[in-house]
C-alpha cells in the first residue's frame, strides 16, 4: 500500500491544473487522520490505511466539485471549538472570531461586576458565535435566533456536543425576544451582508444557504431591521457587535446615525486590515 506521502503528492500532481488548492488537500488528510503536520511528517513514510485512503479520495473528489472541505469534515473549527455544520448552516469564517473576541472584551469592561450578563446572538446559524461566547464566558445568559428551524438543529446539537446551556428560539430576527420581553445587555449578530448582485466564490454560491449569505440590494437588510426594532430589546446600558461586509462602513454608518443618534459607535479593523466590526453603545 502507498505511504501518506505517496498518496499526498500523488494527489498534489493530479489537482496541479485544478482550483483546488494544496492547503485544502493537506488539511483533508490531517483531519481525517486526526494528525498535526509534526504528527503526518513523522508518519510520511508508513503505509495509509486503506479505508482512511479511500476516505480520502473520496473527499478529494467532492473538493474537485467546488464542495467546501468544512462541508466534507462535517465541521469547522471556531475559537477552538469542533463546531458541525452541513448545507442547512453557513460555515463559520475566522474573521468571525474576532467578533468573538472583542465582544468578550468589551463585556469585561463595561459590566466587570455583574453576576449575569443577558446576550443574545441574532441570525444563530450552526450557534458558533453563540457557543463560542458562553463556553469563554460562564457568566453570559445566552439565547440565540434564527428563522431557519433546520439551521437550529444543528446549533442545538452543537450545544450539546459540547454541554454548554443556551437559550434557542425560532424567529425573523429579534422577533423571538420581542415575543419573550426578553431585555439584552448585550446583541451580537452576524447577518446576511452580501449584496444581491455581487459575484462570490463559486463553491459558496453553490453549497452554502443563501439565506444565510445575501442581505438584499445594498447588503444592508438585516441591520436595518434589527436597528428599527433593537430599542425594545436592549437595556438601557448595553451594546449591539455586528460583524459588516468590508466595503459596508460609509453606508452602515449612515443607518446607525439614523437610528441611534445619540449614541457612540465605532467600526473595528480585522487581522486583515479590513473594516469588518461594528460596535454601538447604547447609554455607556
């Protein structure tokens, strides 16, 4: 039987006139493996298993039909976190987790001596940003939404995969509070932001929910509706944490004038450099 090494560089030569790149094919075989790149270099030399070989090659095929590697895994890691995800969920990106990891930051800062903290993520999808925040932090009383019921199931069987407690709700947006009376300290969201005409990478206009992907004509659709109707869920301190399309900050600027006149804002750069946060401080 061929080696891992073998197998991976025949592999390589096959996808050379390919979109698929080598990074995917090398992350495949450590997944499946279960190995870290120190672990596959020890073990280059020793025969693939056979049914891990076939595995393999099968994954390969499905990346040669522009399938997302996180879709053939079956999961994404986020924050640390093996989250699962199928078709129902878009796949949980790593810019997100700088959302994460601010929200988590400012919490500390602005409520350092609260016992609970009353959050919310809007638009849920797999409940990556939802999970992720209440495992960093015991103190969130987290709930979550989403319109899609199909999406929620996979969110709730992430939360119990890894047996943290949230809240799950069924609902346009912040309609499942509003229904509840429920009163945030703090509303995350990372909504559909992508414009209705823009081009995007073929294997996400091909496999991942759309629903989940465009936010209208301008892109802006989801954050208005939330900005008209977040003063009947949010306390009157608190803040909202949007992740916003990159190209989105002159004009998601203009709504937040719109609906929170009085209150300080700012927008976020990520590791790329690029405007990817959004921040508003209700009364703080």
């Amino acid at each position: 039987m061929p080696s891992y090494h073998d197998v991976l560089w025949d592999t390589y030569r096959k996808l050379k006139d390919t979109d698929v790149s080598d990074e995917a094919v090398q992350i495949l075989m450590l997944e499946l493996c279960n190995m870290s790149h120190n672990d596959l270099f020890l073990n280059y030399d020793k025969e693939m298993p056979e049914e891990l070989q076939k595995k393999f090659d099968e994954g390969v095929q499905r990346l040669l039909h522009n399938e997302p590697l996180q879709y053939i895994l079956g999961y994404q890691w986020f924050y640390g976190y093996k989250i699962k995800v199928n078709e129902e969920v878009l796949i949980p990106r790593y810019e997100t987790e700088e959302l994460v990891a601010n929200v988590l930051a400012d919490s500390d800062y602005y409520f350092p001596d609260k016992d609970v903290i009353d959050i919310a993520d809007v638009g849920t999808g797999s409940g990556a940003i939802a999970l992720a925040l209440k495992m960093e932090e015991p103190k969130f009383r987290m709930c979550a939404t989403d319109i899609s019921e199909t999406a929620l199931t996979v969110a709730e069987e992430n939360a119990r995969d890894l047996g943290v407690e949230v809240a799950f709700y069924q609902g346009d947006m912040l309609q499942p509070l509003i229904d509840k009376g429920i009163k945030l300290d703090i509303l995350v969201s990372n909504p559909p932001y992508i414009p209705r005409e823009q081009e995007i990478q073929k294997s996400v206009d091909e496999y991942e929910p759309h629903v989940a992907l465009f936010g209208g004509d301008d892109g802006l659709k989801f954050y208005r509706r939330i900005f008209q109707n977040a003063h009947k869920v949010i306390k009157d301190k608190s803040f909202l944490a949007f992740e916003i399309g990159y190209d989105e900050k002159d004009a998601i600027i203009e709504e937040v004038k719109r609906y929170f006149p009085e209150d300080r804002y700012e927008v976020l750069k990520d590791i790329n450099k690029k405007d990817r946060m959004l921040f508003i401080y209700h009364g703080i």
